[in-house]
C-alpha cells in the first residue's frame, strides 16, 4: 500500500512541473507575439504616416573641385661644377641663407653604400657641433641640461607617433648625448666633445678621400627653401607663367616624363632654392565648375597627397575656354608640407564653404513668405523659421531666426521632419 501511495506522489509531482513548464511556455510566447505584434503596427504605422525625420546638429557644407595640376614658383637653379654625384649638407625643405653651404659635389665613382655612410657621418658632425657650440651655454647648469633633455624625449616622443624613423634616430642619439652630459656633471667630469668631433671628422675624411675623386662645394646663391628635387620642368613653372597660362599649356606639361637622377653631369642643374614666400597652383577644370569661380575670389586648396591641411589662396586667373577646360591659377603664400620639392599635384579647391545646422534640403519650406522647418514638439509638427546661409540640391546649411513672433525657435537635437504626407503646423503626425 505504501509503494501505491508513493508512485501516486510522484507522477502528482510530475503533472505539476509539466503544467509549470508549459505555463511558463505560454507566458514567453505571448511576449514574443505581444513584441512582434508591436513591430508589425509600429512599422505599418510608419508607413502610413509616412513621416522621416533628423536631428538638428552642426555642420559643414562645402562645394570642391579636383583637379590635377602644377605648381607654379620663383626658384633659383644651382648648376653642377662639374660631373659626378651630390650629397646635401642640408635637409629637403630647409631654410637656408645666402652663401650657406649646401653640399657637395663628388667626383668619384658613385657608390650608393659609401654615399649613405658619408651622409650619416655628415649629419652626426652637425650635431656634435651643435653640442659642442652649447657647451659653453649650459657649462656647469645641471637644470639646463636637463629641460634641453625634457625637450629631447618630447621631440622624440612625437617623431615616433608621426612614424618619422630617420628623424627619430637622430633625436635618440641627442638625447643620448644630453644623457651622457648630464651624467658626466653628476659625476664631477665632463664629456669630450669636441674630441669625439675631431674623430669623426676624421672617419669622414677617409671615407670622402676613398671615392678616388675631387670634392666641390655648392653654396646658396640665394636666401630660401633647399630643394634637391630637380626633374627637368622648372623653367616651364615660373611666377609669370602662371599669370598666362592656358589649358593648352598645361596639357604639354602633361606630356613631359619627370627626370629623377642619381648622378649628376657639369653645367646641368643639380639642386634649387625656392622663394617660400608666395607660389602658384594651376590647373585645368571643366568649363562648367570654373563658372563658380571668378578673380579676386578666395578659396582653400587641399593637397591631400602632401598634407591633412588645408591653405587659403586667392584666383589670380582664368583663362578662355579651350575644348570645355578652363585653366585656373590660383596663388598663395601659405606653406605646405613637400610642396616645395613638387612640380605635379593633386589638390582640392574648396570653393564654397558653410557651417551652421546641417539639414536635408527637402525638409525646408515655405510659408507665408517664411523660410523654415518642421518640428516634431510632442508629436506634433510645429514650423519653426530659419535662415537659410547656403543650400544646394542635398543639403542646406541654416541658422535659428531670433527676431519673429514665433514661440518656436530652432535648436540643436531638435528631430526635424524631413519628409511627410499634408504636413502643416499644429497636425499631429504621431
């Protein structure tokens, strides 16, 4: 009698957890259809309604043409002495003065290893006569050295983020030498500098004497920006070219290979010295974009190949349409990075800029003579004016209007209709 009783208790038990489960069941799929039921009628109401809105958020809107052309400069050429190879004392891109030593001309067999170490030997001379020139400056001051070593790890430490390894080499072995410095200080000596100097010197006059030819000097004949870079069209990008030219001009350009040596042969340019204080870009553009332009109008010039930045210039020039182009110069005294050491570019020419509150050009309208915009204020459409500042067929830059009767005024994350069936002010459109 009592396994009877006990077996009843277990299917009692079992009954009773079946119906929890299948209640439980039951009670997850009504969620789910109850979820899915509100999708379905959110949806159809969506488009029934037919309303599309966006939030109101700053902006810009710009209106660019790109084109491919040449810049144009005032640059003095630096012939050869005589045939051979050059390395360069100073850097692509630097400053330099008139008279300043610039490199040299050896006459030798071109070697590209030896070439490389003596231009690594040149470059750690320069530096050792820097360290050498302030050891007088910071002679027994213990806190200059170490803000001059503060400043080297900074240098350093943006060299590396920029990805710059040959420049970041050079700024560690700096450092390393203000290190050494400083611990010499510390410890009561000093560190030899201009012995080491001497030494290396003295490595670079071996090296120098075993190309088996002659050394010559190149001095800047002018003040301005070094450039290495000669490929054979400088004197078809003048200053006074770029007044005059047309699209039948830029078009031979195009036609002329760059020249890129490693030797250098007597009488022939082997480096120039760029006037950085103001250049030219010319380019060829459809006949239709160059209606937005006109002399005397300013614009922004973005070399994407060269930099993030972007530079303010001014149309000196537009000429006559040839074959649906129109050849722009454009002129400006901003510094670009490379830009000196390019003859062929691509840039953007940003003729028009806006910035204001971004919108949809369609979610403008009119009424009574009012420019202006749906609001959704508690579901319902509220117009509110705006000015508008620029618009095109996509989008349109606008700012609040401050001085109407209007109670409603626009503001930042406000959610604009942007397109909805009978829209008038007051409907409920949710």
């Amino acid at each position: 009698m009592a396994k009877s009783n006990d077996s009843t208790d277990r299917i009692t038990e079992r009954r009773t957890i079946r119906r929890k489960r299948q209640k439980r069941a039951w009670m997850i799929r009504g969620a789910v259809a109850a979820v899915l039921l509100y999708l379905v009628i959110s949806i159809v109401f969506s488009l029934y309604s037919g309303v599309t809105t966006t939030i109101a958020l700053k902006g810009t809107v710009e209106e660019e043409v790109l084109a491919d052309g040449y810049v144009f400069r005032e640059q003095t050429l630096i012939n050869a002495p005589a045939s051979g190879y050059l390395e360069c004392r100073v850097s692509e891109g630097d400053r330099v003065n008139e008279g300043q030593l610039i490199g040299y001309v050896y006459t030798g067999q071109y070697d590209a290893e030896r070439s490389q170490k003596i231009q690594e030997l040149s470059d750690k001379i320069a530096r050792f006569e820097n360290s050498v020139a302030s050891e007088n400056t910071y002679a027994d001051n213990s806190v200059m050295v170490e803000q001059k070593i503060a400043a080297a790890a900074r240098d350093l430490s943006d060299l590396r983020s920029s990805h710059d390894m040959n420049l970041a080499a050079e700024g560690k072995e700096e450092l390393n030498l203000l290190i050494e410095k400083k611990h010499a200080m510390e410890s009561g000596g000093d560190v030899d500098f201009a012995s080491e100097l001497e030494d290396l010197k003295q490595q670079l006059q071996e090296l120098e004497n075993s190309t088996g030819g002659a050394k010559m000097e190149l001095r800047a004949q002018t003040p301005g920006v070094f450039s290495s870079r000669i490929d054979g069209m400088e004197d078809k990008l003048s200053m006074e070219a770029a007044e005059t030219v047309t699209p039948s001009y830029l078009e031979s350009l195009d036609q002329i290979a760059l020249q890129r040596k490693e030797t250098v042969t007597q009488g022939e340019p082997v480096c120039k010295i760029v006037n950085n204080y103001g250049w030219y870009f010319g380019a060829n553009i459809d006949a239709d974009q160059a209606q937005n332009l006109k002399v005397g109008q300013g614009v922004r010039l973005r070399f994407f190949d060269l930099s993030d930045t972007s530079v303010y210039g001014t149309v000196r020039a537009l000429s006559q349409e040839e074959r649906g182009k129109v050849a722009v110069s454009i002129y400006t005294n901003r510094y670009v990075n490379g830009i000196y050491a390019s003859s062929r570019a691509s840039a953007e020419i940003v003729t028009t800029s806006a910035e204001g509150i971004k919108l949809p050009a369609q979610a403008l309208h009119v009424q009574n003579d009012q420019t202006g915009v749906f609001v959704l204020r508690l579901d319902v459409a509220r117009f509110v004016p705006v000015d508008v500042k620029y618009k095109n067929g996509e989008w349109a830059i606008v700012s609040p209007v401050t001085n109407t009767g209007s109670e409603y005024k626009l503001q930042i994350y406000d959610e604009v209709i942007v397109e909805a069936k009978n829209l008038e002010d007051g409907k409920v459109v949710r």
